[in-house]
C-alpha cells in the first residue's frame, strides 16, 4: 500500500505564479487590463499610433490586431486578448481595438465581484443575459436600406458611410470621401463570392494619396 501513498513531485520553473483560485482570478484581471492600457490610446478617429521596435524593425500603427501581434506577450489570460483580436481581424476586418478593450472593460466590471467572493459562473451567466439584451435592443435600433428614403442609391449609400466610418480611424481619414466609393466600387466588382483576396493594392512612391485609382481586372 505504500506504494500508491507516495506524493507526486511537479516541477516548475523559477518564478513561476502557482497562486490559485480568487488571487489568480484577480492576476489574469490585472494582467488583461494592463494589455488594454496599452492599446487604449489608438482607439478612435483621434487616436495615436504606437511606435514598436523590435530588433532592427520599426512598426507605426494604430491597429489593435497588429500591435498585439508585435508585443511580446507570456502571460497565458492575456495571450486570449490577442486571440480575440486576430479572431476579429479576420472575421470583420475591423474593430480590433474595440473588442479588445470591450473585453478589458467587462473584466474591469467584474473584478469587485470576484473580490467578493461571488461564483465566476454567475457572473458569466449575467454577462450571457447582458448579451442577449443587447442584441435585441441593437435588432430594434437597426435601419434597413429603404428607411433611408434614397430609392435605388439607398443601398449603395448606406455601404459609402460604413466604408468612410471604418477609414475614420486611418492615416487617410481625411480623404475617406475619396476612398470610400473606391472601396465600395471594389468590393461590388468581386460579384457574388465576395472573395475579398481578389483585391490587390500596389503601392508606388512618390504622388500624392489621391493619386490612387481603381483598375478593374487586375490582379497583382
């Protein structure tokens, strides 16, 4: 018997955390937020950009998704805001700054309650609720197309402010009226499939930005 009575032997690194339970809770909060602090400046149409040097490379950016990816990030709670990011990336296109700190803030709200001793579990089953009450009041706030009252144009305006509010928090915000017929105009030249790699962009030095065309039928 006293072979099955030996205690087993975990080894782990030097300066590994091995706090469980409450006080780990609250160090992923902590950790995540610290994440969201760094990419809380880029959001929105005034938004700063970040420098990020890593090596003999240099980054200028205020993409949330693209920052993340640079940053050296270890700790395994906050390696999740990344994945949220890249996840949005590639899902939407956008909004990566935005899910990031969305996730940072209901973390944020959470964390007095966890100090209080209340079960994760119904705090996740509030935030479920949350959701749900949410979407049904966004489904009552929608506008469709031909509430716009702009006939057959309706539809092809409504997509020219979606593309000029996505280019608000870009370098060339200030010609987003340039650009955003052009995105449009890309976009409904891919036909149904909506395969948006068809899209290629070639960038020439020298001009000014609204130098840029579409040309229809070329793929680089």
């Amino acid at each position: 018997m006293s072979q099955f009575m030996q205690p087993s032997i975990i080894l782990l690194r030097e300066g590994t955390d091995t706090s469980q339970g409450r006080g780990q809770l609250i160090s992923n909060i902590n950790a995540c937020q610290a994440v969201g602090d760094i990419v809380r400046t880029t959001l929105g149409p005034r938004g700063m950009d970040k420098l990020v040097y890593e090596n003999t490379r240099a980054t200028i950016s205020n993409d949330g998704a693209q920052i993340l990816k640079l940053i050296d990030i270890v700790h395994p709670a906050a390696k999740i805001l990344v994945d949220i990011a890249r996840s949005q990336d590639v899902e939407v296109g956008d909004g990566t700054t935005s899910v990031t700190l969305i996730a940072c803030e209901l973390l944020k709200q959470a964390k007095p309650f966890i100090e209080d001793g209340e079960h994760p579990q119904m705090i996740i089953k509030g935030f479920r609720k949350a959701s749900l009450l949410a979407t049904k009041r966004l489904k009552e706030m929608e506008v469709g197309v031909d509430a716009l009252g702009e006939g057959d144009n309706g539809r092809r305006l409504l997509l020219e402010r979606c593309a000029a509010t996505a280019l608000n928090s870009k370098l060339i915000c200030r010609n987003k009226g340039f650009f955003a017929p052009m995105c449009v105009d890309a976009v409904e030249s891919l036909g149904s499939d909506r395969n948006l790699k068809m899209i290629g962009i070639k960038k020439i030095t020298g001009g000014s930005v609204t130098d840029s065309t579409l040309v229809k039928g070329v793929a680089f």
